[in-house]
C-alpha cells in the first residue's frame, strides 16, 4: 500500500512527464510549420544564381 508522501511522487512524476510531452509536442508543430514555410517561400525567397562561366 502506498503513502501520501508516495502518491505525492506519483503525482509530481505525471505532472511532469505530462509537461515534457506537451513541450516536446508544441516544440514539433513549431518545427513542421517551419519546415512548411521555408518549403513555401525558401524559392522565391533565395535571389536568382548566376552562371558562373562568364
């Protein structure tokens, strides 16, 4: 049988291992959203190459 000072453990462990959850999924939308816009705009953005045999 567990003690209150156990499930207070138990407690704080899920409450973090939630959170870090949380941040690493909100950190991994961030990045596919980046990784979409530079995918979007990464051409028009770039200016144009030049020949490089004159």
């Amino acid at each position: 049988m567990l003690t209150a000072p156990d499930y207070t453990l138990l407690l704080l462990g899920v409450i973090v291992g939630l959170g870090a959850a949380f941040v690493w999924m909100f950190w991994e939308f961030e990045q596919i959203r980046l990784r979409r816009r530079r995918a979007r705009f990464g051409a028009v953005a770039r200016p144009p190459r030049r020949d490089s045999l004159r």
